[in-house]
C-alpha cells in the first residue's frame, strides 16, 4: 500500500533536525528559558538593579555586590549539578526535578515585579534563586537530548535547540524594549512599569513554553537496578565515582577540558563587551541593538553549523566556529567605532549558537544514556566555572598592561588551548567507548 509523501513543512522539519513532535517539544523549552538569560541576565535586569533596586549604593558597590551575587549562584549550581544529576539517573527524576527547580526559577522571577526602590538584597535574592533554578533545569534538559535523539540527530537537533532559542529570547526581548522605551504607547504609567513589566513576563513566558516538554517528552526509564529508597548518601558516593570514571573516559574527559577552555573565552566576550564597548565610546542604546542583533543572527547560523555538522562532522565545526572567535579577540584590539562594534557583534551572532550547541552534542555522544543527567552534571559544572579565569585574565592584563584592548587580546589563550585539546578527542573512540561499555561511566 503506498504511504503519503511527507508535506514540505514535514521536509524542512526533518532537514533541521526537528521533525518529531518530541523533538520539537524539546527545543521549546530553549525557547522558553532563553528569556531569562536575554531580558534578566544580559539586556535589562543589571540595569535596573543598579539605577533602581541599588539607588542609594555608590555604583562600584552596586557593581560588586551584583558580581558577587553572580558568581554565588554560579557556584551553588556547579555544586549541586552533579548530585542532582545522580538523583534523576538513579529515580528516574529528569521531568520531575526540571519542573520542581522551573516551578523555583519561575516564582522568583514573577516576584522581580514586587522589588522596590532601594531594596537591593531583596533584589539579589530573587536573582540567585532565579539563576539557581534556570540553571539547574539545563543540567535535566541538556541530559533528555541522548534519549530523545539518534546519534545521527544529536548535532542537529542540539542547535536547532539553540536556534529555537535565540528566536524566542529576542522576540520577548524585543516586546520587553518596545515597552521600556515608550511605555505610554502601551498603557503603561512608566519606565519602571515597564521595566517590572518585563521581568514578570519573563516568567510567564518561561512557564508557558515549557508545556510542550512536560506533555510530549517522555521520562526515560530508570537506569540502575537497584529500586531500593533514595539515599543521598549513596548518591554522593556514586556522584564521586562518575567524576572518576569519566576521568577515565579518555575522550569525553578531555573534551571536557577542552570546553572549559574554549568556553572561557566565549564568556568573557560576552561577559565584558558591554563595559569594553563603554569604555570606547559605544553608547547604550547601540549596545542593546547589536544584542538584539546577535539573537536573531544566531537562528540561521545555529542550523547552519547543524547542517555543516552533519557534513563535515561535529568536530571540525566546531574547530571553525573557535576560529572565528580568536578572530574576534584580534579584532576586538582594533575596535574603534560603532560599525565595527556592530560587525564584531554579528560575528559573535555566528558562533555563538553554534559552538554551545555542538559541544554539549558531542558530549552527548561519549557518554552513556543511562548515566545522561549524571554526566551532564557534571558539563554544568564545567560550563558554569568557564567565565571565571577569562575575566580574571581579562583584569589581570588591564593591570599589567595599563590597556583594556591589551586586555581583549589576552582571551585569545583560551582559544588557542581549548582548540590544541580538543585536536586530542577522538570522537569515534569516545562513541564506541559510551556504546560498547568499555571503560563504563
């Protein structure tokens, strides 16, 4: 009996890496948190803080405690990830725990629209626990992909994940601009109105689109043999065992150096070209507008580097979207004028999808299912204390030099030697180690 030809939307669908509804359900939920990290983390929320919640504080102390609060939720999550991650693996808790830390995530955001002037604990507070909580649901997202995805899949699906997401993040933040810049158009009494506004929608978008992946994805099974009742106890004492197994998963070991190398240097651009485009003369509202740029840049690009994937394979794309960062550091020495801050900006919008994507697909593929939250723990960890040499190099060379563009210069290393790592990772070696249970994690 003949089947139906596939309709063209189900053909692109498939070329992108998205063409069953689980895997699409599973990208929406990219879409969901990428609100947070665009309107809280990166475009509104640090202002906000330091003209608003901080008033009253001198701005290097607003500064400080707003960099404090960043680097205590960064190191809670690298904390906790791996416990978590052996807690889901061992009761078959992804879904579960993803929406317990999303249920945290989203009712600390939704209260950033109750901060008053001048209350800047209460303000950091709501912003810890909300990184705690969109972090830590990553840490059970980023661990479904090896279950929902064929080896085949894995690359397209990860940036099609990442592609979904820059999508969703710059259509919310370009609303959340819209209402900022002219709230009277909406009906809105003021700039901060509009600015709480922002914040609340961010966790009703979050929420919202997290819906698709709690309806269509399912739980994958549990993973050990012993069902006997949850022991944290045992379950840190197996967290210790994995790390130590994965140091001996030679490939999916190194690649995780390799990552925190490379993704160092990926963080301090983004961490630090905002106060480097100050300090040249960029002014504000161009910064924001090469953000919003670099958003929507990223969704092609990010299916661009699936598709190049797919044909020359994970690892030399990623090799090329390194390069086109150590580019980007040499250029950025050079940086004078607005244009080039916005050609620079593009650049980033290239890669920037790309390499996060391809890197946690490759993990993926080196590591068990079974153990998938357990290890991706543990990439959190990694991912989360990448961003904390690059700025300090970045500070260090700024005292040493007397220059910030020296300083820009100075991330260049991090390419260099995440990109001499990665030349180490057998990819076909870590596939067959992860498959056959050689060496298992």
């Amino acid at each position: 009996m003949p089947t139906s030809r596939p309709s063209s939307g189900q053909r692109l669908a498939d070329r992108l890496g998205l063409g069953r509804r689980e895997l699409r359900a599973w990208a929406m939920y990219d879409w969901a948190n990428s609100a947070f990290y665009t309107t809280i983390i990166t475009a509104v929320f640090p202002a906000f803080f330091g003209e608003y919640a901080a008033k009253g504080l001198a701005p290097i102390d607003a500064t400080a405690r707003f960099g404090l609060a960043t680097t205590i939720a960064v190191t809670i999550v690298a904390i906790m990830s791996p416990i978590l991650g052996g807690i889901a693996d061992q009761r078959a808790m992804k879904k579960s725990l993803l929406a317990l830390f999303l249920i945290i995530g989203v009712a600390a955001t939704l209260m950033m629209g109750t901060i008053g002037e001048g209350q800047w604990r209460y303000a950091l507070v709501l912003f810890i626990v909300g990184n705690i909580g969109v972090a830590s649901t990553l840490v059970f997202y980023d661990s479904l992909l090896p279950h929902i995805a064929s080896p085949g899949e894995l690359d397209r699906v990860s940036t099609a994940g990442y592609a979904i997401g820059f999508i969703g993040g710059g259509l919310l933040l370009l609303v959340n601009l819209a209402w900022i810049l002219s709230p009277a158009t909406f009906g809105i009494p003021g700039t901060v109105a509009a600015i709480k506004l922002s914040l609340v929608s961010v966790g009703i978008w979050w929420l919202v689109f997290s819906i698709p992946l709690f309806r269509f994805v399912r739980e994958p099974a549990m993973s050990r043999t012993d069902r006997s009742a949850l022991n944290l106890r045992a379950t840190m004492l197996g967290t210790w065992h994995t790390f130590q197994r994965l140091r001996g998963n030679r490939n999916a070991f190194l690649l995780l150096i390799a990552f925190l190398l490379y993704n160092d240097g990926i963080q301090t651009i983004i961490r630090m070209s905002s106060i480097y485009g100050q300090e040249i003369g960029i002014n504000r509202n161009a910064q924001i507008a090469a953000f919003v740029m670099v958003q929507f840049v990223g969704v092609p690009c990010s299916f661009l580097f699936g598709a190049a994937a797919g044909r020359i394979g994970a690892k030399p794309a990623l090799f090329v979207a390194i390069a086109v960062y150590a580019v980007i550091s040499v250029l950025g020495y050079f940086l004078m004028t607005e244009w080039q801050f916005f050609a620079l900006a593009f650049l980033v919008g290239t890669v920037q999808g790309g390499s996060q994507a391809l890197s946690r697909s490759l993990f993926a593929r080196m590591i068990p299912k079974e153990q998938s939250s357990e290890c991706f723990g543990f990439f959190a960890v990694f991912e989360k204390f990448a961003g904390i040499a690059g700025p300090a190099v970045f500070t260090a060379s700024i005292s040493l030099f007397q220059s910030s563009r020296a300083a820009v210069l100075s991330v260049l290393v991090f390419f260099v030697l995440g990109a001499i790592v990665l030349t180490r990772v057998d990819v076909a070696a870590g596939e067959a180690q992860a498959a056959t249970g050689a060496a298992p994690l």
